[in-house]
C-alpha cells in the first residue's frame, strides 16, 4: 500500500521537526508550514518522491543555502510514523 500524505500532515510534521529552525513550536505559529506543505503534496501527487518534494519546496522557500542545512530526516520519520491516508 501507497502511503498518502494530507497537506495537513507534512504541516504537522514540519512544525514539529522544524527542519528550517523558524521556532514554529515556540512562537505556537501552527501554520506557518501551511503552504510548504500544500506544495509538497503537489510534487507528490506529481510522483516525487517524499524526500525530493521536501528537498525541492525546502529550496524553493528558503533558497539552497539554508536548504542544505536543513536536516529532513526528523521530518521524514514523524510522516512515516502516521497512518496511511
């Protein structure tokens, strides 16, 4: 089984991982990864790859030198983590 992923969940997964280190958990800023996370799901809808469509949109928002800081495997795990939807 494909696993799927709402815009909701990758939304929840960054605020938590905050990969970008943007302090959404602190500053309780619960959507601030809405759109991000509405772009991914695009790109996967697209047929990327879930670490490529964080990877691409994580460029795209931030440019490529705070993309290649930011660590998306804590991301990554939280998603696989959920249940399928």
């Amino acid at each position: 089984m494909i696993k799927r992923f709402t815009p909701e969940s990758i939304s929840r997964a960054l605020f938590f991982a905050d990969p970008m280190h943007t302090s959404c958990v602190e500053n309780d800023l619960f959507d601030e990864c809405d759109q991000i996370a509405i772009c991914v799901a695009e790109k996967l809808s697209e047929g990327y790859s879930l670490e490529t469509a964080l990877r691409h949109e994580v460029i795209h928002w931030f440019g490529e030198v705070l993309a290649a800081r930011a660590w998306l495997k804590p991301m990554v795990e939280i998603l696989m983590k959920e249940k399928p939807h």
